[in-house]
C-alpha cells in the first residue's frame, strides 16, 4: 500500500511541477515583454535569454533568438548578433521577419568588410519578394521586433531601403 501510495504522489508532484514550468515560460516572456514596451531594453533582454536557457524548445523562441539579435547588434557584439540571426533563419526558414532579418545580416557583413557575404545577401534581399511595381511606384512590408522597434521595408524598382523605429537603418541597391 505504501508503494502505491508513493508512486501516485510522485506521479502527482512530476505533473504539478512540468504545469508549473509552462506557467513559469509565459510569465517570463511577459516580463521580458513588459520590459520592452517601457523601454528597458537590458531588462528584457535578460528575460529572454532566461527563457533561450530555461527552455531551448519554448514557442517563444523565433522572438527570443530574434531579440537576442537585435541585442547584440546594437551593443555591437557582431559575431553574437549574427550566430542568433543565423540560427533564427536555420529554425524558422518561413520568419516574418526574415526580411529584416538579412538586413541586420547585410549591415553586419558589411561593417566587417564581407563583401562576398554582403554581396550574397544583397542579391537575397533585393530577390526576396518578386514584386510586381507595374502599377505602383512602392511595396512596403512592416514587422514588429520582440523588443518593441517597429520594422519597414520599402522596395523600390531599384532597392529596398529598411526604417528602424521610422529611421533608416539600411539602403539596399541594384
């Protein structure tokens, strides 16, 4: 009877305590969202590289590895910034926010001096959309970053010229 009664108390606490853990993941991704919003960047950046750790496989880890990214690119820790992106783009080949993605990509490559790698995702920018401008002189593709900076991409005949927080971050061209 013991034995029974231990088994069933274990198997009770090991289902309390992986529910617990899923509730654990969604209120560190708010905070690290919360944090966003009012700004404190450091902060929420810690909350996402606590969920990349604690959970490798979260559901939240395209926002976290793309955070993380956008992190490391502004401090600038480059190599850091581009293994997060690359990983990103290897996970979630189909990202709504790849786009931005290769241009944070392109300005880390040419801030190295990559021009071969540069090169390459200039081509992958500029193809990334076949868009059809027979009727209008722009497309335009807007995404919102986990660290809360509002993302445009604008493709012209001739290049894509990419807004950050409505600022230009990067010009793309033929």
């Amino acid at each position: 009877m013991r034995i029974r009664a231990w088994i069933i108390l274990t198997g009770w606490l090991l289902f309390a305590s992986t529910t617990g853990y899923a509730g654990e993941e969604d209120v560190l991704y708010a905070k690290a969202i919360q944090a966003a919003r009012s700004g404190r960047i450091d902060f929420a950046f810690m909350y996402y590289n606590q969920l990349d750790r604690e959970y490798p496989r979260s559901r939240y880890r395209e926002q976290v590895l793309l955070a993380k990214g956008e992190y490391f690119y502004e401090l600038p820790a480059y190599v850091q910034a581009k293994e997060a992106f690359e990983k990103l783009l290897q996970e979630y080949p189909q990202s709504p926010g790849k786009l931005f993605i290769l241009a944070y990509l392109y300005k880390i490559a040419a801030a190295e001096g990559k021009t071969d790698l540069a090169g390459n995702l200039r081509k992958e920018i500029l193809t990334f959309r076949q868009v059809g401008l027979v009727f209008e002189e722009t497309k335009e593709y807007k995404y919102a970053s986990p660290l809360y900076r509002n993302f445009r991409a604008v493709f012209y005949i001739d290049k894509v010229e990419f807004y950050r927080g409505g600022e230009l971050f990067a010009t793309v061209s033929q």
